[in-house]
C-alpha cells in the first residue's frame, strides 16, 4: 500500500477543518453584530450564542489555526512535502484542468499526485487562510500591529479583506467537499493515509 | 451610515435579551457541532467548554498586554475623516441618555492614591488639555473617527499621586456602568479624559461631564459621565467584561 499523505499532514488537515470550522461560525456571528452588507448569516449555523460567546470562540480557535497552520507550513517546507505537491504550477495547466474538470474528465487516478487545478485550489487555501490571518491580525490589533493594517486600507480595510478571505475559504470548503463527494476514496486516505491497490 | 447604525442599535438589544439566558455563551448550535454527548451531561459539558473558553480569553487579556507597547501611538486623522454624525452606543437607548449637573458633579478619587479627594468641574477643566483625532472601534465591528480632547489620564494620575505600580484603574459611571484598565494603558500618552468633543463641551450622549478616551482600546473600555475613580491591585472587572467579553480588548 502507499502512503498518499503523510501522518502529520492528515493531523494538521483535520485539525485544521475544525478550527476553520469554529472560526468561520463564530465569525459569522461576529459580522451578524455589525453587518458590513446588507444580509445576516441565519443564527442557526453560527456559533457562540451572542457576540460575546462568538468572540470568545473566535479567540481561543485563532491560537489552533495559526500554529497549527505554522506546524503545517514548516513540515510542509522543510520536508519538501509542499513543493513535491504543489509544484510545478503553470497557468496553463492549470486552466486546461479547470476546464477538463469542469466536463468531468479530470484524471485523478495516482492520489498522491495533484494536477494543476488541485495545485491551485489547495495553494489558494493556503494563501487565503494566510490573508484571514494577516487581516484578523489587523483588526484585533490596528495600533500594535499598525503596519499590517496600513497595507490593507487600515481597520476598515482589513474588516472587508477578512471577509472576503472568509468568502474565498468557504467556497474553497465547498468546492472540496463536493469533489472528495465525487471521488470517496479521498476522504479514507486523509484519515488512513494509504491507499488500498494504490 | 446612519439606517446601519440603527441596526447595530436593534441587533445590540436583541442580543442583549438573549444574554440573559445565554450567560454562559454556548449554543445549542456549538454543542451539537462538538459533541453527540448525551442531554443529562450537558449542563456539565457546557459548564466546561465555558471554563475552557474563559481560560483562553485570561490567556489572551495576558497574550495583549504582552503585545501592548505603552510607546506605540493610536493613528490621528484629519479633520477631513471625522464621522458625522458620530454614533451614539451603551447598553440603553439614546433616549435614556444619563443627565449629569454640571453643577453638584464631584469626581471622587479614590484606591491607591495620595490625595483622595473630591473634584469639581472648574478645577477639572483648569488641567492643561491635548487634542486628539482617532479612530473608536466597538467590540461589534463598526469604527467611527471623532476629535476628542482634555488632559491626559496619566498627568491627573500624577496628579492625585497615583500608585503607578497597581496593576487597575477602575472606573464607576452615572449610568450604572463600570470597568477597568491595566495601568500601562492608563499612562498612555493618548489616553486622555475627554471633557470636549469636536471643540464643544462634551454633550450627554457622549458621556457628560467626561469619558476615558483610550484609542488603543475597544469602545466599551471607555467609560462615560465617569463619576469615581479608583486605583486598586484587585481586578474591578466591568459591566460587559463580567458578561464575557474579553478584559484587556486592546487594539
């Protein structure tokens, strides 16, 4: 049998799904407290009971997400996991595999081996949790962390940036749970790391 | 600007309702995202993911007051930026405004301080006075720029022979509401008490006779018509501090 992802990438995957899945409940509720658009997210699918609950949750989770994701990142470089995976990227490749996946003709028959649009997909995660980090940096701390938020247009600036990473994430989110839907084996090797007659 | 603003206003008091019987800040929602426990052990499990949840945000009151450099200036604006009209927030609406008279108003000093003693209005505006634009952040997410001024905090701590080396400032207002600072934030250089607001003396809504201006905290750390101060080591903890959220709130 062969290992499709490594022991402490499926660690840090599932841990990570549930600090996203905190962060962006209790985030909704947060942005209910002052919508920045006109539309609330409904009270059922958020976390924490009122602002103060949801900012409670949304501060503990953001210590799991951000070392997690540090975890994540630094056995990802030093290892060399993340550019065996994510690299080579072209714009083309990944264009024709978007498209291809688009008709339902995307291979994805070797597991451990990612085309060009799961490159970009599972890259662009990572750019956008970095974003809602940075950004929820900037909004937490606008003076300590001044120069951060100055770069995103100050507080306000960084209030819609977190909001649009959190647009990006879940779509992401629903993006890939539709695809290991498609494909089900993906979901037994994020937990068991092998592949039977892999 | 001013239709959103009164939505924060009608979110804010539902909310508030819902506080009352949701203390402890849990949803049915969390609980059925986290656990499949049985119902008969829920008062149990909520009551520790409470404890976790209020031990995680002590750790962050410590993880911000590390992160605090008493150096580290608030950013000032232009006049050109200032919102108007700038919101009104408390926990009441607009319309229960607390009426403070200028003339029986005495600020009492008290805790931790050489000279306990009552001061009056005339003495209070007598203080040197700095000018400051920045920016109020609530808790809920809105900002709003306003130019506040009067003397710094840490001149009348000085003043009234604070002892610096307390660790809180505690603060009791006309409106029944109360909270507390660490004393790094009290000597802020931009931490003022505000006696004017946009060049005018500062009008009930915005906390007659006068609220703690900290621009490198969120709104509901700056308490209005204040009343009585007090320099203590025990932590005094706050009206909304008290329902949950978070005690240092440093921007």
């Amino acid at each position: 049998m062969k290992t499709v992802h490594p022991l402490l990438v499926r660690v840090t995957h599932w841990v990570n799904a549930l600090a996203i899945l905190v962060m962006v409940t209790s985030g909704w509720k947060i942005y209910n407290a002052s919508p920045l658009f006109d539309f609330l997210f409904p009270n059922d699918i958020t976390l924490g009971g009122w602002l103060g609950g949801a900012l409670q949750w949304h501060f503990a989770a953001m210590w799991l997400l951000a070392l997690n994701g540090l975890i994540y990142i630094a056995y990802g470089i030093f290892s060399g996991h993340l550019a065996r995976r994510m690299l080579p990227i072209s714009p083309k490749a990944m264009i024709g595999d978007i498209l291809s996946a688009m008709r339902g003709k995307l291979s994805h028959a070797d597991l451990s081996v990612y085309n060009a649009a799961q490159k970009a997909a599972y890259l662009g995660a990572i750019l956008l949790v970095i974003g809602l980090i940075l950004s929820g940096l900037a909004i937490w701390k606008p003076v300590q962390f001044y120069v951060i938020a100055s770069l995103m247009g100050d507080y306000e600036g960084a209030r819609l940036l977190h909001f649009f990473c959190m647009v990006g994430i879940v779509l992401f989110v629903l993006v890939h749970v539709a695809m290991v839907i498609l494909v089900p084996k993906t979901f037994l090797t994020m937990i068991t790391g092998k592949l039977k007659n892999g | 600007m001013d239709n959103k603003l009164k939505n924060h206003e009608g979110v804010l008091l539902a909310s508030i309702e819902r506080r009352l019987f949701l203390k402890r800040g849990l949803s049915l929602g969390a609980l059925s995202l986290l656990s499949g426990c049985d119902l008969s052990d829920q008062f149990t499990y909520d009551d520790r993911v409470q404890k976790m949840l209020t031990a995680m945000s002590r750790w962050n009151d410590g993880a911000q007051a590390w992160l605090f450099d008493p150096k580290r200036l608030a950013p000032e604006f232009p006049v050109s930026m200032i919102t108007d009209p700038f919101p009104f927030n408390a926990y009441y609406g607009e319309e229960e405004v607390r009426i403070v008279d200028s003339t029986d108003y005495k600020l009492e000093v008290g805790g931790m301080v050489r000279e306990k003693k009552v001061w009056r209005l005339p003495e209070l505006y007598a203080l040197p006075q700095v000018s400051q634009i920045t920016r109020h952040i609530c808790v809920e997410g809105w900002s709003a720029i306003g130019k506040w001024s009067g003397p710094r905090f840490s001149d009348f701590l000085q003043r009234v022979g604070a002892d610096t080396t307390a660790r809180y400032v505690g603060f009791k207002c006309a409106d029944d509401y109360y909270t507390s600072i660490d004393m790094a934030t009290a000597l802020h250089p931009q931490t003022i008490m505000a006696f004017r607001y946009a060049d005018q003396v500062l009008p009930p809504k915005y906390g007659f006779p006068w609220k703690l201006r900290i621009p490198t905290k969120l709104g509901f750390k700056n308490p209005k018509h204040v009343m009585a101060m007090f320099v203590t080591n025990e932590d005094p903890g706050g009206y909304w501090e008290d329902k949950g959220y978070n005690w240092f709130s440093g921007s």
